[in-house]
C-alpha cells in the first residue's frame, strides 16, 4: 500500500467476487469463499484485511462484484438470485468501514431469461454507502468502450439511469 501511496495511487479496486462465483470474504450465503478453503484455515477475509491496509495507508477502497455467478445454484431464477446476490452486496456494503465506489458490469455470460435488478442494487448501495460512485452498469460513471480501448460509433450509455427511491427485492 505504501508504493501505491507513494505512485499517487488514491484508491484500490478489489475483484471481491467475479463470474465464477468464488467470494473473496467469507459469505454466509454460499461455500464458494475462503471460509472454506485451506487458506488461514477457512479464517482467513481478503476484503477485510485490503480495506485495513487500505485505510492504514489513507487509500480508499472500492469492490467489484460481478452480478453473474456461475456457481450460485440459484442463478438463472430472476427472483431467487437477485435476493441472493443482495444479501452478498449488503455484506460487502456494511462489513468493511467506508467503500468509495461498486464496479459492476455487463454480467456476461448471462443464463436465458436472467434479469438483474440493478435499481435494487443501486437504492441499497445509496442506503448504506451514500458517497459510493456507481461504475459500469450504473447511474454514476458509465463504461466506454472495451478492453481493447475502443469505442463504438454510438454509445448506449451516454445518460445515467434514474435510481427509482425504493425496489421490490432490497435486502432487509
């Protein structure tokens, strides 16, 4: 963190959990987390100790957490993973002191069907984390482009999404 520091680094942005599913911290919502593998003996929370070193060293600290998760059995089930996903979304938002910005994205690969309810997401996350900057599919800072640095012609996200005040699936 001090070389971060020292390079001008002001953030750090963590893959808590990407599209296979596996948590970074240890969720009471699913086995694919470090509480159960062999690292620290199932102790172990890479999340809380990055948001620790994060703040020991004054750097703010942002999460990612891919809406697709290929291992949760109740992905594909609009309703059912949209709750789960929630749940997980409030662990990160109110186990680890202040986080400055969520990344999302395009959640792909997606299962037929599959709805996300970003609205929810974004009312939960201006309830517990009001200064969180909102990245990728959200109504805060919007992707342009793609890995390869290019852009299209047109751009889909050139307006920001309205958060609605209240949803049909935030977590209580």
């Amino acid at each position: 963190m001090r070389v971060l520091k020292d390079a001008g680094v002001r953030m750090v942005i963590l893959t808590a959990k990407h599209h296979d599913g596996f948590c970074l911290w240890p969720s009471h919502y699913t086995d694919h987390s470090v509480a159960y593998s062999s690292w620290k003996a199932g102790k172990g929370d890479v999340v809380r100790e990055l948001s620790q070193a994060c703040r020991s060293a004054g750097l703010k600290l942002g999460i990612y957490l891919s809406p697709a998760d290929l291992n949760a059995p109740s992905y594909g089930d609009t309703e059912g993973y949209n709750k789960y996903f929630t749940l997980q979304l409030k662990e990160l938002l109110t186990r680890y002191g202040e986080i400055s910005e969520v990344w999302f994205d395009g959640a792909n690969p997606r299962k037929e069907g599959m709805k996300y309810d970003y609205f929810a997401w974004y009312a939960l996350i201006r309830q517990l984390q009001p200064g969180a900057v909102i990245f990728g599919m959200g109504p805060d800072v919007r992707w342009v482009g793609n890995e390869s640095a290019h852009t299209r012609h047109t751009e889909w996200s050139v307006l920001p999404s309205q958060v609605p005040s209240t949803s049909s699936t935030a977590a209580t």
